[in-house]
C-alpha cells in the first residue's frame, strides 16, 4: 500500500512540475514584454523621436505606462499610432 500511495505523490508532483513549468515559461515571456514595451515608451521621449513627426514627445501618465506593459511593443505601436492621429488617452 505504501508503495502505490508512494507512486501515486511522484506522478502528482511531476504533474505539478510540469504545469508550473508551462505557467512560468509563458509567465516570463510576458513579463519580458512588458519591460521591453515600458523601456521602448521611455526611450522615444528620450531621444524625441515623436519631434521627427512633428508631433510633441508622449504622454507619460498611468494610462500609456499601462498600456505599453500590457500590450508591450505592440501597445506602444498603438499608443504611436494614437498619438499622431490626434487621439489622446
């Protein structure tokens, strides 16, 4: 009997190993995303690059930070795109 229930919490704990595997792999693609959309929305006004459209540097408020670590390169994309259409957030 000891020897089932033995077998039984490996095969439940590789289980569990293998789900929070999956979770942190995805997890971490996600957070890399977000660093890299934030540090892309501070870099643009860094070097003004919104200037060599003719439009003024982007809003650094809660509302574009939010957007650019959710949707990362592709939330900035949209908040550029946004920006020079005249649409504020």
């Amino acid at each position: 009997m000891d020897i089932l229930v033995s077998a039984f919490v490996i095969i439940l704990a590789i289980a569990v190993a293998v789900v929070l595997y999956y979770l942190l792999k995805n997890g971490i693609a996600l957070l890399v995303n977000a660093v890299v959309g934030v540090i892309v929305l501070f870099v643009l006004n860094l070097f003004h690059v919104m200037s060599l459209a003719g439009a003024s540097d982007l809003p650094i408020d809660w509302i574009t930070v939010l957007v650019s670590a959710i949707g990362g390169l592709v939330g900035v994309i949209i908040i550029v795109v946004l920006h020079l259409a005249g649409i504020a957030l």
